[in-house]
C-alpha cells in the first residue's frame, strides 16, 4: 500500500500486526488521524487498545505493517524513533513523574536535553504550560509533595512543553481517585478546544461525547466498529459493540 | 468492520532459531559477547572435566594418587568418617549420623508454611532433646561422649542451628529495646547492637575462648564448645535485632493505636498484635542470617575447634595426603554450597508466598 | 479574667490527686530502668572483679604499657620500615597499615568486578546473564575463610617454584613466592607526568563547569566525557613524551632460587584479595541489580517518550534513582569486606587482627588486645555508619 500523501494526515497506520510470544495482540488494524483530529479509543482489557497507542511511538515494537507519522516511518532506525518521540507527547495511566526531581525540572528535563534550549528559556515554556493546567504555584514541589490529579496535570504539562504534535492518552484517569478524575478531564478539554490532535485510551464515555471526532471499538486485537460519538452511542452497529457499552454505561 | 485473517507470527519469535536469535544474537553487541563467553567456556570447561572426572582417582591409597594428572577425590573418600565426624568414637559414630539425619528431617518438615503451628514446636523439642541425647550419651545404654569429642559436620551444624535459635529471642528482645521510649533501654540496646555489629566475628571467638574463662571464678570452667557457642549467640543476636528491627518499623502506627483502645497492655500489644505481624514479615531476611550463621561457623578453625573445616585441615596435614587442598576444598565448597544453596531457595519461596498474601 | 481563674483553680485540683506511684506509667518507667541499668551495672561489676582476681593469680599485668615495649617479632610484610626491635604500638600500626591496604585494594577491584557483573545479570543476552547468575549464586554460598584457604592452597600447592614460574605477559611471573612484575624506577618525568594530571584534573573541574554553565544558557551540549578522557590521558602522555618518553623499568630476573628486582605481591596477600573480592563482589552484583530493577519502567518509559537517547535516560532519570537504593547496602558491603579482612590471620597475612594475636601471645594481656581489635574496627564501622546517614539525609526522596 502506498503513503497517502496528503499532509494532514498526522498518523497513519497500514495492516499493523503486532504478537507477544505466540499472542496475537493487534490483527490488521488500519488507521488514519488528521491535523485536529481527536479519536477516543474503548474497549474490554486484553483488546490492544493500549498496545496500539504504544506502537505508535514505539513503546512497543510492531513486527508487520507500517506505522508512519507526521511523515517519517518508524522503523528500527534510532534517529526516525527519537524524532517521532520528540514530536509525540504521551500521558500515562501511572503519571510516571521523576521523583528525584522538582515539578520545574520535570518540564524542562526534555526542552534542554533534547531540544538543547537554555534553561531560562526552557523554564519560561515550562512556567507557560504549568499555568495552563493551572498548577503554576507547585513548580517548585516535588511529585511526592502532590496529589494524584495534581501530578497527572503536571504529566500533561510535561509533554506540551515538548510542542508535540499529537499527544497519547493511555488510560490517564484510571488511576485517580473519583473527586480528582474531572480537575483532569477539564484540562484535557480545555486542550482539544485548542485544536491539539489526541489519541484518548480511556472509559470516560462523557469526555468521549463532549470532545471526540471518532469513536473507535477494539476487541481481541481488531477495531470493530469507529464512528462519531452520535452514531456510536446512539446506533451501535454490532453485538460487541452494544454488550461493551451495556457494561459500562449503567 | 475487518476481521484479522489467521496470519502466522513471524517464524522468529516463536522456534529454536528464533529463541536464539533473540536471546543470544539480538545486537552486534550480543552477538560478540556470545562468541568470546563460549570461546572461554571451551577454553576452561573440557580441561577441568578432564582434571576432575576424567583422569581423577576415587578410591585409591595416596601413592596412587601422587602418579596420576587429575584430581585425587581419595583424599576425601578415604578420610570421610574423620571428614564428618571428627574425633567422636570410631564406633559410635552411628549417633551423630543419626541427630543430623534427625535435624535434616525436621528441616525438611518445617519447609512448609501450613504446618507452622504448636505441633511443629512440640517436634522440634523432641526432636531437639533426641539429638542432645544421641550426642551426649550417657542414658539409655549410649555411652558417654564428652563435648571435646563432639567435631566435624555435626559441630557445624550444632553452632548454628543453637546458635540461631538461642540468638532469635535475645535478638527479638533487643529489637524491642531499641525501640523503647525509655533512654536507659534505648541506650543500653544500641550500644550492645552497635558495638557487636561494629566488630568482626573473630574478635568475638577470641574474647570467647580467652577472656571468658577470666569472668568466671575459680574452679568454673567452660568448654571449648560452650564459649564459642555464646560468642556466636551474642553475634548473631545484634544482626537478629536489626532484621527485626525492620519488620517493627513496618507496622503501621494504627496497629498500636487501635491495640491501645482495646486496653492491651505493652506485653500484650507486642505478643498478640505487634510481634506476630513483624515477625512474619522478616522471615526471608531471618533465614538470611541463618545462612550467614551457617557459613561464619567455619570460623573456629582459628581457635582450634574442630568443625568440618578444621577437620578437613587436620587430614591434609597428614603427610599421606599433603598437597591435596584443592580436592578437599572443592569438596567442602560443595557442601556448603549444597546448605546453603537450598535454605536461601526455601527463603525466596517463603518471601514469594508472603508477597502475594500482602 | 474571672473564668481563667475558675480553669486555673481546676486544673490546680486535678494536679493535687496524687496517683500511688507503682501505677504511674512515668514513675513506673524510671523504676524500670533502675532495675536494669542495676542489674546490668551488678553483671559487670561480678565479671569485673573475677577478672581482676585471676589475672592477678596469673601474673598478668594490665593496662597498655606493653605498648611501649619492643616486640621481638618479625612481620611479613610491611609499607613502612620495620623490625622486630620496634614497639609493639609500631607493630600494631603496621598491621592497622596492612588492613587498610587490603581493604582500600579490596574495595575498589569489588565494586567495579560487582558492577560489572550486576549489569552483566541484567543483560539481553541468555548466556551472559545466566553466567553471572551462576557466579553470584555460588560465590555467595562459600564462606569467604574456605575461599581464602582455597586461594592459599593454590598458591603454595599448585603454583611452581620460582624457577619454574608461569608467565602470562613478559615481565609478569606466577609463581609459589607470589606475583612479581616489574617496577616502574623512579625519573623526574614521571614526577611531571603526575603533576600534569593533577593539573588536568583541576581543569577537568573547571571545564565541567564552564560546559553546564554554558549549557544553561545557550542550550547547547558539550562532549565532555570524550573530552576529559582525551585530557586525562593526553596531557600527561605528552609530558612523558617531552621528556624523551623514558621507560626505566626494574625486571625482575631470577638469581639462583628466586627473584631479585621487581616487585611482588606475596602469596598472603593475593589468597586475601581473591577471596575477598570473589566474595564480596557477589553481594555486590546483587545491590546493583536491585538498584537498577528498583527504578520502575515507566520512568524508562516515560523518559523515552521525551525523546531523550537511552544514555540520556541512564544518565539524568535511572541512574540517580538507582543510586539512592545502592549505596546503602553497598557501605555496609564495604564495612564487610573490612571486617572479613580480619580472617587474614588464618593465612599468616599480617594485618591488624594477626599482629594483635601475637601480641596477646607473647604478652598475655588478652582483654587489652581484644579492646585494641575491637576499637579499631569500630571506628571503621560508625565513621562509614555516620557517612551513610549523612548521604540518606542528603538523597532523601522529598514526599508529604
């Protein structure tokens, strides 16, 4: 299959294969995002869903098919990975925040040491991000000073300060308590309506119908039904898709 | 929407091939170190075969050994009995064979968890009292066989095995100490764990064996055995607080609060609610100390008790068989190893067993 | 001004109700550890006075005047000059000098051959990893005095005899009176040659900060390990070779039975280094191991999906982390390998415990040497005990 040339496309996935051992995780999944685009992924545990997002900045290494993003193709070459890398934030479901660092020298940890800027500089974007998940006054805490949503916001403001160019979600609000689930979500609203391109792995089906483009199924390895929240929700055009969300919308 | 066709995994995750290519060979790097490390495995491996097993001699008299290239394991397999049992009567040596059967068989028993109880104590007393019997003699038609006469594996054996135990209660109760509010206690306890942990254990075994008989007054003596028994007990009890130590700044302080609105005493929140739950959780670093008990028992060779490896010395002394070191050492290497090797894996399944309960 | 007056009245009376002091927790606690501090203070007192009473029916004197007197024995080997008609206080302190020499060698060769065999565990590679799981295993399940025997009997057994010795590189020679090699004799080259590289040092120093201050403020990185190294290895080579690049070596040659010239590391102290190093580099291996697993992988991750190299991700995020949890046990290791150095009187290396024994057998004053042993591996342990609080202190992980 040729790239499709068209600039907007940011992701592109093409007949993606992925095993672990003899486990068949991921069987043909063919997608495309779009500049803007924002796709909210669902599914039971063991469908991939994570697994796919991993791919995507080689986390995880796919063994057939083709991941290309923002136009260079992920291959095992060292300098396409770390130059994806930079151009793809991920927010994961653990916040994984450098203990041994303070808030401020989480951010600008990236900016300096890949993107070689001066530390003024750095710290200026990193203060700029941290003001914007609103959390400015803890640049100086460390992680183990900070609650669960404080630091997942924090993680968040970690990844913008690299200016990526699409952002991952993997299950960013699993791990919170339930009053801080929403002081998240509203940041990463407030983040789509800037436009930024997401990827959301997640079981918030209210952030899903409020922010999302698409919504997409995966089950046992494939993507089994992708539609915009209105349909998706309204009109589940199959039985796994109806018995998944009978499950989780009680 | 699509369904993922039956495509097969590529062939070289998943065969013989695969396993190698991804274990041994996955980097340039790996792929190096894979060639040197079998190049020196060839290089060392067939010629020790051929030294220890090939042209070795098993069971001959030593002038044999002296003409042939490869090991000379007659060096062990003829002085065995001495090896094992020292200088306890040749003819009796039946009864030390028997108590340390009798302890690898309580050893064996105590392995698993479920059989922890009041029952296993009740075994281990008799079990314990038995092998007393067998080693003393006296009673029961054994004759009597004086504490000097007692060497060898069995000795080793005794040192730690009373060693540990008697060491476990000092140790608990020096934990306890070092915990205490009151500064007398604190202090008292610290110094002791401090000071013992501070020392190597030689200097212990010579303040045992020399400076004890001075402490006692005339006419007491202490045997051999006995003061070296106690200077291993003081060791081992400081490196058992510390280990409890740990396990006491584990409960949680809601333990003791919650035993204190009950109207538990001290005692009674330390031997009910405390200790059962600290105790429990530093049983792998426990055996930990028991093996190291195990191994540092070899140390009084240099006071001139005549465990295991001193009696191994004693036959390499012998003009016969001068010169065999390496054979004999080898084989006591193996022993120890062989000891120690199954209680630090009994440890890790233990710590396994109470990882998932947590 | 009435009610705070009522309160105080209260309080007053609540104080006057005296509680039996046999049911004060406070006067209970001070009765308590009465009752100890008096039971041990009667223990001591008992043990003392035997004491005092058999060393004066057996003639022993006390006290540390001994130390004054000459020790009329010889030591095996010593970095200082020494004969047996010095003190016995310089006999101890050769033996204190001997200990520290073992241990200062022994520690360095056991954390690097630990490191690199804890890493080596955690390899990708099958063989590699099983290889050093093998000898972490079984290294640690020999007591380190059998290890030490085992070295000495290869030494003294299986080694050849000096005219006869096994040479591996020139110049190099294996044999039964230990390892001799050659030495470097002394030339003002190499006087400068050491000056240069401390110079280089200093301006290793100075580079580094000039590089990260540099770096704060443009961005831009500098190779500075490369650098260093290049440095550190240029700089004195050059003014080695300025000098007209001398090499004076002392080769040593056997004369009749044995060698002369050169230096040698004796037979004592090679079965010391060996077996303590084999030994303690297994513990070793395992702290790093724990070290580096303890850093979780999403910090790995976490830190890859910033784009950072995996030298990088060692160097700023793994690496501090993994060295919070290593250095605790590694200093207790270290303490270990001291205090197991002491066995070397089991094998006639005459460190400090060794040289102490004879002392206490030729003097008979038992309670005076075991006091000196137990002083001076004491201060070995609580200075490395307040070095590692002070560094717990300082790497404290800062949490609520």
């Amino acid at each position: 299959m040729a790239y499709s040339h068209d600039k907007n496309i940011i992701v592109e996935i093409i007949d993606l294969h992925k095993w672990f051992g003899s486990f068949h995780v991921l069987k043909g999944i063919n997608l495309h995002v779009h500049r803007g685009e924002r796709i909210v992924i669902c599914g039971p545990s063991g469908s991939g869903k994570s697994t796919l997002i991993r791919c995507i900045n080689r986390l995880e290494e796919h063994q057939k098919g083709k991941i290309i993003v923002d136009g260079i193709e992920l291959t095992n070459n060292v300098k396409n990975i770390e130059k994806i890398r930079s151009e793809v934030g991920m927010v994961f479901q653990h916040f994984n925040l450098f203990p041994h660092l303070t808030v401020l020298e989480n951010l600008t940890l990236g900016p300096i040491w890949v993107r070689k800027m001066p530390k003024k500089e750095a710290e200026e974007i990193a203060m700029h991000f941290l003001e914007k998940v609103h959390i400015a006054d803890q640049a100086h805490k460390y992680p183990g000073q900070l609650s669960g949503g404080q630091q997942q916001r924090v993680a968040i403001a970690r990844s913008l300060c690299m200016s990526p160019k699409i952002m991952l979600f993997d299950e960013p609000t699993s791990a919170l308590d339930p009053e801080m689930i929403k002081e998240v979500l509203d940041v990463m609203i407030e983040l789509a309506q800037e436009g930024m391109t997401m990827i959301v792995v997640t079981h918030e089906m209210g952030f899903a119908k409020k922010v999302a483009h698409r919504v997409m199924f995966m089950d046992g390895g494939v993507i089994v039904e992708s539609n915009p929240p209105e349909e998706f929700f309204s009109i589940p055009r199959h039985e796994r898709t109806k018995l998944f969300l009978s499950q989780i919308l009680h | 929407m699509e369904k993922g066709a039956e495509v097969k995994p590529p062939i070289s995750d998943t065969t013989i091939a695969g396993w190698l290519k991804k274990n041994l060979f996955s980097t340039k790097l790996n792929s190096f170190l894979t060639i040197i490390t079998l190049y020196y495995l060839w290089k060392t491996i067939p010629p020790f075969v051929k030294w220890a097993f090939l042209d070795s001699a098993w069971f001959t008299p030593p002038q044999m050994c002296r003409n042939i290239d490869g090991a000379c394991w007659s060096v062990i397999t003829k002085n065995i009995r001495f090896i094992l049992f020292g200088f306890f009567p040749y003819d009796q040596q039946w009864r030390p064979l028997v108590a340390m059967l009798v302890l690898f068989g309580l050893l064996y028993y105590s392995k698993e968890r479920h059989r922890w109880n009041r029952r296993l104590i009740y075994y281990w007393g008799v079990g314990l009292t038995i092998m007393a019997i067998l080693m003393k003699g006296g009673i029961f038609g054994l004759t009597s066989v004086e504490s000097t006469k007692w060497s060898g594996l069995p000795l080793t054996l005794l040192l730690s095995v009373f060693g540990l135990t008697a060491a476990y209660p000092l140790g608990v109760i020096l934990a306890l100490g070092r915990q205490s509010k009151m500064p007398a206690v604190k202090v008292l306890s610290i110094v002791y764990i401090e000071l013992i942990r501070g020392v190597p254990l030689i200097s212990l075994l010579f303040m045992g064996s020399i400076i004890f008989p001075l402490f006692l007054p005339e006419g007491i003596t202490i045997s051999k055995i006995l003061r070296a028994q106690v200077a291993i007990i003081l060791f081992t009890a400081a490196y058992i607080a510390e280990v409890v130590r740990g396990g006491l700044q584990a409960i949680p302080k809601g333990q003791y609060e919650a035993a204190a609105s009950l109207g538990l005493n001290y005692y009674q929140t330390m031997r009910l609610v405390v200790l059962p739950q600290a105790l429990k959780i530093v049983i792998p670093p426990t055996v930990s100390v028991l093996i190291s008990a195990f191994k540092d028992t070899s140390l009084v060779v240099i006071i001139a008790l005549y465990d295991v490896l001193k009696t191994t010395q004693t036959v390499l002394s012998d003009p016969h068989w001068m010169g065999f070191s390496r054979e004999a050492y080898i084989f006591l290497a193996v022993l120890y190893f062989l000891g120690c090797f199954s209680m630090s894996q009994t440890s890790r399944k233990l710590e396994r067993e109470l990882n998932i309960e947590r | 001004m009435i009610a705070v007056s009522k309160q105080s009245i209260e309080i007053e009376t609540v104080r006057e109700e005296s509680v039996p002091f046999w049911l004060d927790t406070k006067k209970r606690a001070i009765f308590f550890q009465i009752l100890v501090l008096l039971i041990v203070g009667v223990i001591v007192w008992y043990l003392a006075s035997n004491t005092i009473e058999n060393l004066h029916k057996q003639k022993i004197a006390t006290g540390f005047g001994f130390l004054h007197k000459p020790a009329s024995f010889e030591i095996g080997e010593s970095p200082i000059p020494y004969s047996s008609s010095d003190t016995y206080a310089k006999a101890l302190f050769v033996g204190a000098l001997n200990t520290l020499k073992v241990s200062f060698i022994g520690i360095v060769v056991t954390v690097i051959l630990g490191t690199f065999i804890g890493i080596a565990r955690l390899s990708s590679n099958w063989l590699v990893s099983k290889l050093a799981a093998t000898y972490i295993e079984v290294m640690q399940d020999i007591p380190v005095l059998l290890q030490l025997f085992f070295w000495y009997a290869i030494f003294y057994e299986n080694l050849p005899p000096p005219r006869h010795a096994i040479s591996p590189i020139k110049g190099v020679y294996l044999c039964n009176r230990g390892i001799i090699f050659p030495r470097l004799e002394y030339h003002p080259a190499y006087g400068y040659a050491l000056t240069m590289l401390g110079i280089t040092c200093i301006g290793i120093w100075l580079l580094r900060k000039w590089a990260r201050k540099r770096q704060e403020a443009t961005g831009k990185t500098f190779p500075l390990f490369r650098v260093s190294l290049a440095m550190v290895i240029g700089f004195p080579v050059a003014v080695w070779i300025a000098f007209g690049a001398p090499i004076m070596m002392d080769v040593p040659k056997i004369r009749g039975f044995n060698f002369t010239g050169g230096a040698s590391l004796s037979p004592e102290f090679m079965a010391l280094l060996l077996g303590l190093v084999l030994y303690t580099s297994a513990f070793v291996a395992e702290i790093v191991r724990a070290g580096i697993q303890s850093v979780s992988k999403g910090q790995w991750e976490a830190a890859l999906a910033l784009g950072l190299s995996h030298a990088q991700v060692l160097r700023l995020v793994v690496l501090p982390q993994a060295l919070r949890v290593i250095v605790p046990p590694l200093t207790s290791q270290m303490l270990n390998l001291t205090k197991n150095s002491s066995l070397a009187v089991a094998i006639g290396y005459p460190d400090f415990v060794s040289v102490a024994n004879t002392t206490i057998n030729q003097t008979g004053q038992a309670i005076e040497g075991v006091a000196l042993i137990m002083l001076v591996y004491l201060t070995f342990s609580l200075s490395t005990s307040a070095f590692m609080n002070w560094y717990n202190k300082k790497v404290k992980l800062v949490e609520r």
